[in-house]
C-alpha cells in the first residue's frame, strides 16, 4: 500500500510543509497497522487517494476538519480537497470522475437524477449542515423597507421580516421603469428555494419555470439570476442586483463592506432546514462501496466534532476556514455567524446558536422528506413542468439520498468508539415529522406532497403548468 503525500500538502503554503509532515508522520505507524488489518480482512477502502470538490462556504466545514484533524487518513483515505469555481462546475466534474464526490446543493442530485439541466445519477449519503443561510438587500433596498418593519422592545427591527416590506422598493423600482433584481446561486439550491419561498409568503411573486423560460421569470415580481456566491457582495455593491440569498459569509461579507443589510435567515423561512450534502456520482457509489462508507465515516467524525460540547470548537473551526485554501474570508467575517450569533446590520448582533448546525437535530442524516420537500418546490415554480403523484416524489428521494449507507457508517463508527448510539436514530424510516415552521405557518408533510402543494397560494399545483407565458389547467 502506498502513502501518497504530495496531495495532502496542495491546499497549504509552503511554510506550513513541515506541519502538515509532522502530522502524518505522527499517526503514519497506527494507520499503516490498522489500514493492513482492514485490507486483509476486506474492510479496507477500495480506492485510497481521493479529489473532493467544495465552493468557499462556510458549511463546507465538515470537510475541511476530516482533512485538518484527521479522520480521513484514519479511514485510510488520502484526500485533497479543491475549491470549485462554481456548482455548475462541482456538478460536472463529479459527473465525468475529474471529482470522487464533492460539496453539493441538496438540490443537485435530485434535480440531475429527474434532468433539470446535466442529467446524471447523482446520489447523497450524508447531509452537511442545517440552516447557514440569510437574505441580503441593499442599503437603498433597506432604507426602502424601515418603514414597513416594526421595531422590538429594544428599537431594533424585530424578526422576522416578512418579504411585504420589500413592496415600497418594488413600487419605486418600478416607477422607475427599472426591474427589481435578486441573485441566488443556482437554479436548483436551497438558496432559490428559500428566497423564492420568502418572496411568495409576502405576497410577491418569484416567476415560473417553463420549457421556454429556464430562468423561472414568467409572471416574476422580481427578476431571479444565478451569482457564484464569492461574486454576490461586489456584485450588490455595483447595484447590477438590489438583494441576494447565500450562505456565509457573504451575507456578514456586505456589513464589514458597507453595501447591504441581511434581513431574514432561513432557520426564520424554515426552521432547521437542511442545506447542503456530500455526492458521488451512483455508479462512484457501487464501484467503491467500503470507500463510500469510510468518507461518510470521516464526515460524521468532523461534524461531531464542530458541534461538541456547546460549539467550543467553533473559533478554531472559524480560524481554520479563514484560510486561502478554504473560505479565504476574514476570521471576524466567518466568526461573526459561526460562533452562535448573526448580526443583521452594522451593531445589531443577536444570538443564533442554530444559525449553523453541523450534527445536532440528527443533521448529518440524509431524510427522505427534506428531498421531497425539494421536490415540492420544483414542482412548485415549474421546473417539474407537470403534475407527479405522491408514490412519485417518494421513489425519486429514495434513489438519491442513501441513508442505508449512512446508517452503516454510524454503526461501524459506535463499534469503533468513536461515536455514542444515542446520537443517532435508526428507528426512523426517512421522514420527519410533519412541521409547520416555517415563515407563513404552512404545515409540511414529506409524505404527502401533493396535499402540501394545494395549500401554497402562489405557485402551480394540481394540473396546471405552464404553456405561452400563461398557467393553463387545474
């Protein structure tokens, strides 16, 4: 067996070398005696060296403390880990093996497994982290709204702020004759979803998908685009978009740069929301089954690791996402969301100790309904262009999200000591409770999905879809 150690060294400066050898070195004699034993007894991970992709967010945390504190080469594997220019990118490199697996929108095997874009059998045994995410208009924007918005006990705006406050802008823009533009950061993330869900909740219209509109404008209120999401900040800041929904820490990123005001998170549009996962490609999957489970392994190692004993670990965790070959964001930028608080504008920072959650709440678990939950909402804004029956939603969670090789991870990890039984569930069958925490009150049921659709007021459902610009049907 060969220990390669030139890939473990690529995301680090040349004065961290001698670091990084000292490490392996230290732990090199146990993993060697323990990747033997593994091999002999035909436990060991069919393929070692491994390229994971990520984009520079914070929630690719889990991946970068498998890397940092070693869990990966505990499981035998030799992993660099590679920032990717956008999902696009991350979606088509894991799809044609340049990539073993990488940091994913939840939305992305679902929507590649039923061909919204690149079609390809994309599968997720372990989800990365909940909530993580926020909104952010402009400061013109948000001089705009104030006056819509009531204020607390304290004087500060109280939340949620519901997206009604956002119509004195929409007016003004559109006296103007000019649109009201908003980024996401692709068409199928949570992020799209969120803001999408947010704008209809206050009355205001997202737009529709159709065959003839792969933009979702149709009937929009609000013009949504596609913005990598290092990209969102400057691109607020030049005024070519008046809001953005993304993860952290660029929505922190337009307070330290004085361009923009976060205005809700999506733990407040739906609380516990699950954000991003870790995919393979489906034939990856089969072709290296015991490499599959011993990632997932490391994964789960980490994430335990980022939610231990309160969030002590959470500044080193900042720290280590600060750097170039990571997130690259300032440390006060990242600490600023990842150390159990938010701040919704310059000085208004308020505890939020679930606005990241990396292994509490059963985090890590790949649940059928957060899938059909996605689903919903591709359906929802036409990007799923007809009806599908309940039975429909169900089977199309269960050929992406593999909780079977979830669950086989976090027993080898209890058998090994490295993880405690009562952290998990492996009683459940994949679905969550039905919930209604979300910003309109709407309740949610994974298993009935079309039900679910009926009672969101904007957006198709029942027959409907939609042909010429118009919603025909019923």
């Amino acid at each position: 067996m060969w220990i390669a150690l030139a890939p473990l060294r690529v995301l680090h400066a040349p004065g961290e070398e001698v670091r990084v050898r000292t490490r392996i070195f230290a732990g090199l004699a146990v993993c060697l005696l323990s990747c033997a034993q593994s091999f002999a007894a035909g436990k060991g991970p069919e393929k070692e060296q491994l390229k994971l992709g990520f984009i520079k967010l914070t929630d690719m945390a889990p991946l970068a403390i498998a890397y940092e504190k070693g869990f990966f080469e505990d499981e035998g594997l030799y992993v660099t880990l590679e920032p990717q220019a956008n999902w696009k990118v991350v979606l088509d490199r894991v799809i044609t093996g340049e990539l073993d697996g990488s940091h994913m929108l939840a939305g992305q095997p679902l929507g590649a497994s039923i061909g919204i874009g690149t079609k390809s059998d994309i599968v997720t045994a372990f989800s990365m982290d909940l909530n993580g995410n926020a909104i952010t208009v402009s400061n013109e924007v948000w001089g705009l709204m104030k006056s819509g918005v009531a204020n607390d006990s304290s004087g500060k705006p109280a939340h949620p702020i519901g997206a009604a406050a956002l119509k004195p802008a929409l007016e003004k823009f559109k006296t103007s004759g000019k649109p009201f533009k908003m980024a996401m950061v692709f068409p199928v993330s949570t992020h799209n979803y969120e803001l999408r869900y947010w704008l209809a909740a206050g009355g205001i219209h997202p737009g529709f998908y159709s065959p003839a509109d792969i933009n979702g404008n149709t009937k929009a209120d609000v013009l949504l685009s596609v913005t990598p999401p290092p990209q969102m900040p400057a691109t607020l800041e030049a005024g070519t978009i008046s809001g953005y929904c993304v993860g952290e820490p660029w929505n922190q990123q337009a307070i330290f740069k004085g361009v923009g005001v976060p205005v809700v998170t999506d733990y407040e549009i739906w609380k516990n929301n699950p954000e991003k996962v870790f995919g393979v490609t489906k034939a990856w999957a089969e072709k290296y089954p015991r490499t599959h489970v011993a990632l997932i392994k490391a994964l789960i190692r980490a994430a335990i690791w980022l939610d231990a004993d309160n969030g002590a670990n959470r500044k080193e965790a900042a720290q280590i996402l600060s750097r170039p070959e990571y997130v690259g964001a300032d440390y006060r930028v990242i600490a600023n969301s990842m150390t159990g608080t938010f701040e919704y504008g310059r000085g208004d920072k308020r505890a939020s100790p679930d606005f990241n959650v990396f292994f509490r709440y059963h985090a890590t678990y790949p649940y059928y309904s957060d899938a059909i939950w996605y689903l919903t909402q591709m359906r929802r804004w036409g990007q799923i262009p007809e009806a599908k029956t309940d039975e429909w939603y169900v089977e199309t969670a269960k050929k992406a999200y593999r909780p079977d090789v979830y669950n086989e991870a976090a027993r080898a990890l209890i058998a090994e000591k490295k993880a405690n039984a009562a952290d998990f569930d492996f009683t459940t069958d994949g679905f969550k409770p039905a919930t209604s925490e979300f910003i309109d009150g709407i309740e949610y049921d994974g298993r009935k999905p079309n039900a679910y659709i009926e009672k969101l007021s904007i957006g198709l459902k029942g027959q409907q879809k939609i042909e010429n610009g118009n919603v025909v049907g019923k």
